[in-house]
C-alpha cells in the first residue's frame, strides 16, 4: 500500500477542532480554550471549530453520527490542513461505522490524537494515511507553558 503523508503545517494554516472522543472541553472551557490561544500563539495557526468542539459529553455519547460528520466535513474541507482532537474518551469506536472513507482518502491531512483517539489513527492508517501520534488540546496544548521548550520543537 502506498502510504498518503500529508504536508506538514506552516503558520498561518487551518486546524479543525473537533471530539470525536469525549466532552471535556464542555466540562472545563477554560483548558480547552488555553489549548487553542497556545496553538495560535506558538504555532500561528488559525483555529476552526467544528460543532462537536465544545458539545456536551452526553451529547457526544449519543450522536456518533454527529461526531463522524464532524470528521468528514474536516476531511472535506480545502481549507483545513490538520485535524487535532480536543481530547480521549473511550468510546470513538462507535464512530467509524459513519466514517466517509472515500472523502477521508481523497483528501489526506494532519490527523493528531492518542488515548482513544488512537481508533482514528489506525483506521485512517489502515486506509493509507500517514498519521500522528500526539497531544490534544485539553492534554498537550493546554500545558505548553508548563513543558519545556523542546516539546513545541517536537511537535
């Protein structure tokens, strides 16, 4: 199989937010939004929100459909150049059944995630693109002021 890599970001680019996994940033908006001014500060990226970003996480249980829209229209969109989750869960499996894998491979981007993330990452692997292993919003983002300077080189 040949393996799609997408691009890797510059300042200025487009990162859809979006959770596929849990409600967190519903529970706690205050680390959820120093995730988003530290990725705007340190990287200069530009920040899009998808609707499930900030959902409750009840309402992410019940609407796996509405967490893989999120994904496709991320996908879909030109102007999204990486996806990054706002953070785990443990239930994202649910999902993929709902998953458009004819958008998903036709347009190859940055997908970030860990914990149960890590269901995306093998899948879109699984479909031929190169995946990243790496921090949320809520747990990564959030804290770079806290980590050492090496973490925002590694990413």
């Amino acid at each position: 199989m040949k393996f799609a890599k997408p691009r890797r970001l510059s300042e200025g680019d487009t990162v859809a937010v979006l959770a596929p996994c849990g409600g967190a940033a519903h529970k706690f908006p205050w680390v959820y939004e120093s995730g988003l001014k530290n990725l705007e500060k340190y990287f200069g990226l530009k920040i899009k929100e998808f609707p499930t970003a900030r959902a409750s996480p009840d309402f992410l249980y019940k609407n796996p459909k509405a967490r893989a829209d999120d994904i496709n229209a991320a996908f879909a969109d030109k102007n999204v150049k990486a996806i990054i989750t706002t953070i785990g869960g443990d239930d994202s499996i649910r999902i993929l059944p709902h998953l458009d894998t004819k958008i998903i491979k036709k347009n190859p981007k940055i997908f970030m995630s860990f914990s149960d993330g890590a269901t995306m990452l093998i899948y879109f692997n699984q479909l031929g693109i190169v995946t990243f292993n790496g921090p949320h919003i809520m747990a990564g983002f959030s804290q770079m002021h806290n980590l050492p300077k090496s973490f925002e080189t590694h990413v």
